[in-house]
C-alpha cells in the first residue's frame, strides 16, 4: 500500500501536540511576523505592477495593429499556459546566463509574481473595456475626442470599476501564489513556518500559516463578491 495507517498509534493528545501546540509559534513569532509583512509586501507590489504593466497589455492586444496586438497575446499566452513555479525558477536561476543577476530574493519573487499576475490583469481589463458600450466610444469621438483621448478619459475609467471584483480576487490567488517563492529560499510566510517547523518537529507552524493565510485572505473574498454583487445591481 502506498500509505500506511497504525490506528494504535492515533490519539487527539498527540494530534493537538504535533499540529495544535501554538506556543511553538508564540515563542517564535518574530520569524512568523516577518514572513508574514514580506508576504504582505510582495503580494502589494506585484498587484500594482501587474495592474500597470496588465493595463498596457489590455490595450496592446485589443488594438487593431496586429504589430502591437500579436505580441501582447503572446506574452499572455506564455505566462499563463506555463506554472507559476515554473517561471519563478527560470527568472531566478536561469538568467544569470544572460547578464541578469538578482541581488535579492524579494526583487527575484517580485519580479516573476509582477510578470505573472500582468498577464491574468490583461485578460480583465480587457474584457472590461470591451464591456463598455461601444455608443461610448462613438459619443466621445463625436464630441471631438481622440480615439486615445476617448479610451483614456472615458472608457478606461468605466472599465476600471467593472474590473474592481476581479482584481480583488487576482490580489487573493497573488497573496497564496507567493507561497511559490519559497523555492527560492525568500522568507515568506510558508518558507518562515516550513523552517520552524524543521527545526521543532511540529507540524503547528504550517497550520499557523494555513490560518494567516486563511484570514487574510477570506476577507478579501467575501469583499470581492459583495461588490460584484453590487455592480451586478447597478447594471441591472
């Protein structure tokens, strides 16, 4: 077989004490903390770099230059059809080959999660501006507006709070996606909890982190849903 259970062996007093023992993770918490901010920090600014860099993929590919639009797709195309673990171990390790060094870990993990996260931002945005009714385009041209113009002032905002809903639910798949970065050996929160846990014997460090996780990232949801819910309202 290949698990093997010992009932004998199963009692709660040594459940609670290899996987609920929290006061290994009090007298510990300062590496917990700190696991827990550059999670934080790292889901942040790859949410904002994706939102800028997305944006301009959005744009790029609904233009009607296939010069533009081709490349754009096929950026998307590659970053998410491939793993993200996949792309966070080539950008670190693999391109030094090429002159490209990462001094640090965090700026390594920012980088591929940003270049991630742009390519699923794309997709929203742009099936958000191409929500937008098209009589929007035309009215901004008809009142003088230039095409770049119209898209800037009028449509990309409109889009922008159709876009809202998902990109809260993009931050909560970033927030768990940065878990991935462990395998570079950055600190995160799971890289912090896997370590403790190493050097305890106790799995209750990965059940703190499960839990972190959990709670920050149950909010997030249940505030995704509730305005799409209200959006839904609004365009009804």
């Amino acid at each position: 077989m290949p698990v093997e259970f010992d009932p004998s062996s199963f009692n709660l007093e040594r459940l609670k004490t290899n996987y609920l023992d929290f006061e290994v993770v009090f007298n510990n918490l300062d590496s917990i903390l700190q696991g827990v901010l550059i999670t934080i920090a790292l889901a942040l600014l790859a949410e904002v770099l994706g939102i800028v860099l997305g944006l301009v993929l959005a744009l790029l590919k609904i233009s009607r230059s296939r010069i533009l639009s081709w490349p754009a797709q096929a950026y998307i195309d590659v970053f998410r059809g491939t793993p993200l673990l996949v792309q966070i171990t080539i950008i670190y390790f693999t391109t030094a080959s090429v002159g490209i060094r990462f001094e640090s870990l965090f700026f390594a993990g920012l980088v591929a999660l940003s270049l991630n996260s742009a390519a699923y931002v794309a997709e929203i945005f742009r099936a958000g501006i191409q929500s937008i009714d098209k009589g929007q385009m035309e009215a901004g041209r008809a009142s003088g507006l230039s095409h770049a113009q119209t898209m800037r002032y009028i449509i990309v905002p409109q889009a922008f709070r159709r876009t809202i809903p998902p990109l809260t639910n993009e931050f909560v798949t970033l927030v768990k996606d940065t878990s991935l970065v462990s395998v570079i050996g950055l600190a995160e929160l799971l890289r912090a909890a896997r370590v403790l846990q190493s050097e305890t014997f106790n799995g209750t460090p990965l059940i703190a982190a499960a839990l972190i996780y959990l709670a920050i990232c149950l909010p997030l949801i249940y505030l995704a849903n509730r305005l799409e819910r209200r959006l839904n309202r609004r365009t009804a």
